[in-house]
C-alpha cells in the first residue's frame, strides 16, 4: 500500500498533502468566518436602501444629510408630513431652506424588519458594518455629513461611526472624520427604555425581544465611546425627547436620551415616541429647531447655490402662534402672576416688540435676533417648562429662570454687547405673549 500514516483501517494518508494542523485548522477557520461575514453583510446591504431625496441642481452638494429611521419603521412613515399628501415627507423642506445640501432617506420596510429578525444573524456591528458600506457606495463622506435620526435609528448610527473611525479603509474611515452632527430624536443612550421600544415593533417575537434586551449593556459601552469620541472629533449634537405616552408609558425620557456630551441639553417635544419625528408644518418648533441645528454647524446660508439666504424664521418669533387666543395678561394670571408682574410683563414685552421692529432690518441683524429669541425659547422650554407643567412654585420657577436661562445667556451675550440680562427677561414675556411660551399650571 505504500509509505504513509494509517488515520483508519484500509486507507492511508500522505502527512505531507493531508495533515491537518493547528495553522491550517485556524486559517480555514478564519477563512469561513470571513465567508459569514461577507455573506451577513451582502444580506444586509440587500435589505437597506438609501434612496436620493434631493440633490441640488448644479449636481454640486456641499452637505449631506442622511436621515435614519427606528427599527420596524420605513422612512415615509417615520418622517411623515401629517398635513401633507400620502407620502409627503417634511426633510424636503429643507431642500427649500438650503438648496445647497444633498438629502438622503435610509430606508428598511416594515415588511424586510422581520426577514431581519430572522435572518442570519442580529449583529449591531454587522449591521453598522452594512451601513457604511452603503454610505461608502453612495460616495457620502467626501463632504460634511448630519445623521437625523429617530429612535433606535440613533444606536445605529453610533455603531456605524464608531465602526467608521476604527476602519483602516480610508472611504470609510472618511464618514467619520467628514460627520459634524447628529441629530437624536429620542433615541436612547442607554438600555432601559429598549423593551419599550421593542415592543412598539410588530412582528417582534417575544423570544428575540428577550434576547435584544440584553442589548442594554452594548448601549451603555457604545454611548460611553460616543461621549469619548465625539466631542473631541468635532461632532456636535442636538437631541429630543417625547413628552406624551405611547401605549400608556413614556419610552425615551429626558435622562435616556441625553447623550452625555458638552452643549447638548435634550429638548422636549409635546409628542409621543411614534409622533416626535413628524412635523406638519414648517413653522412646528421640533422642525425649527433641527434646521437652526444645521444653519449653526456649517452657516448654511452661505451654501446657498445662488448665494442668497432663501429663508428667514425670525417672523415665527414675531409673530403670533395659531390657535392661541389668550392675552399675555390672561396667560400670565393663569401662571400666577399678579397685577403689577403682569403690568410690568406687558412693558417689557413691547420694549423688546419696538427693539426688534426697529433694528432687525438687515439679514445680519435679523439672523442675530432670530438666533437670540431661539436660544430664550429653547432653554425657557428645556430647563422651564417641565418646571411648571410639575406644579413647581414661583420661587423654584423664578430660581430656575435665573439660573438656567437669564445667566448663561448673560454670559454668552456679554462679548458683542447687543442684548442684555434685562432684554433676555423681556424676550420671556415677548415669547408669552406670541403664544410660544406657557406659563399655565397643571389643571387650570
């Protein structure tokens, strides 16, 4: 029978062709996890979609945009326009606000979630490593990049940045290095609220929601590398909450979906955790708020094609709110106040009224009082609101307003010198009286 090594009874085996080794036993071992990942990746790509939602005319982008919808949604229910057509989605206002930037819609149906579920495997890191593979095909990363993104679409994004910066691929690694923000609708930064999400899923067996809760502990050390990275890397971030129940409970709350990084305080959108995300009309103060996010990243005014500034929302804080028909003396009294606060309301608020009439004349000069009133209407509803909608009293409240909003802003407008500490508290009863701030109590 020849020389040989006997490995059973009637057959032989050449040790220098068929000995199977440590080396090789570890390098065919490699070799098939490679093919699984290949495989898992090309199935994921065959499951998202990044679809084209605008691009400006000269073919010419200076920003991308790319929106990012939770799992078991799809990217026209999620960024839904309420008052539109079916199919109207509001990102395409902000073709009309910046026709200069690129608008991307990251879309996985309803109807391929639960294929996912089902599919190979649940890797957040597979699936992050798809994504950017996606982005990387589209040729997203050679400029500025914002990531808008709802609910668990957040934890995604995390996870293909975080895969972005430790890539060796110079496109890849790019995403990273070109992101400037990130914009999180309530999504949560860490694991608590993840069976609450999960359950809003359909089609969400109750074995793998089990087994995707134990996916807490994954948020916390990927937030935890966010917190690191991002602030350090040039990523600023702006990030919201809900403020109604969804099925009888609050799913992201402000504490979860704080991010935990430097000038990102989470701001409170009067919806649930399905409705957060859509916005019916341009003047809706979630909408405001992300777009005013974008004009500071890059002062997108600037990156118009035409050079022009397309859009000025100062006249939404001057002007008066729909639907509310209460005076500011009428709302004032439901908020406590007595006869001569509300007089002296009433001066300050048409103290700032002729301010703004009479010097907001140029764009630099209305885009500074635009910004200024902004910035009084976000922390009044950060730091304020939830203050009186708890049955604070006015000291706490008064406490607050100093400390949360009057100081800071103080601070922050003593370098140019254009509005003061007493202009910060007249621009609180101006807002009031425009109807975008309330001061009424619970039950009144």
């Amino acid at each position: 029978m020849g020389e040989g090594v006997s490995c059973r009874e009637g057959g032989t085996q050449n040790p220098q062709r068929y000995e199977v080794t440590d080396d090789l036993h570890n390098m065919w071992y490699l070799r098939i996890v490679r093919l699984n990942e290949i495989n898992l990746r090309r199935y994921y790509l065959s499951v998202f979609q990044l679809n084209e939602i605008y691009t400006p005319p000269n073919g010419q982008p200076t920003v991308d945009v790319v929106f990012m919808h939770g799992l078991g949604d799809a990217f026209e229910s999620c960024w839904e326009n309420p008052s539109g057509s079916s199919g109207d989605v509001w990102p395409v206002w902000l073709s009309e606000a910046f026709p200069g930037i690129s608008i991307w819609g990251l879309d996985y149906p309803t109807s391929k979630y639960s294929a996912l579920l089902n599919g190979p495997d649940l890797s957040l890191l597979t699936v992050a490593a798809s994504l950017s593979e996606l982005l990387r095909a589209k040729k997203i990363g050679r400029r500025p990049l914002v990531l808008v993104c709802h609910s668990l679409g957040g934890v995604i994004a995390k996870a293909m940045l975080r895969a972005c910066e430790s890539s060796t691929t110079p496109p890849k690694k790019a995403i990273f290095d070109n992101c400037k923000g990130v914009v999180f609708l309530a999504s949560p930064h860490s694991g608590s609220p993840l069976a609450s999400i999960l359950s809003l899923i359909p089609g969400v067996a109750s074995k793998q929601t089990k087994e995707l809760e134990k996916a807490g502990a994954l948020l916390v050390d990927l937030n935890t590398w966010y917190k690191n990275k991002a602030p350090t890397a040039g990523v600023r971030s702006c990030a919201f909450y809900e403020t109604m129940n969804t099925n009888g409970a609050m799913v992201v709350d402000a504490g979860s979906a704080n991010p935990g990084v430097p000038d990102c305080d989470p701001i409170p959108i009067d919806a649930n955790h399905r409705d957060i995300c859509k916005f019916g009309h341009k003047d809706e103060f979630g909408y405001l708020c992300i777009r005013n996010f974008l004009e500071e990243l890059f002062d997108l005014e600037s990156l118009d094609v035409d050079g022009q500034v397309s859009v000025d929302d100062l006249e939404y804080y001057i002007g008066t709110v729909k639907g509310d028909r209460l005076s500011l003396a009428e709302k004032l009294e439901k908020g406590g106040k007595c006869d001569q606060e509300i007089d002296e309301a009433e001066a300050e608020k048409e103290r700032i009224h002729k301010m703004v009439r009479r010097n907001a004349i140029s764009g630099s000069a209305r885009q500074k009082y635009r910004q200024f009133l902004s910035e009084v209407l976000t922390l009044f509803r950060v730091h304020i609101a939830p203050l009186i909608r708890s049955g604070a009293d006015e000291v706490m409240v008064n406490t607050a307003i100093h400390s949360k909003v009057l100081a800071p802003l103080s601070e922050k407008q003593a370098s140019n010198d254009l509005f003061n500490i007493a202009d910060i508290h007249s621009a609180i009863y101006y807002l009031t009286g425009n109807c975008h701030i309330n001061w009424t109590k619970p039950n009144d």
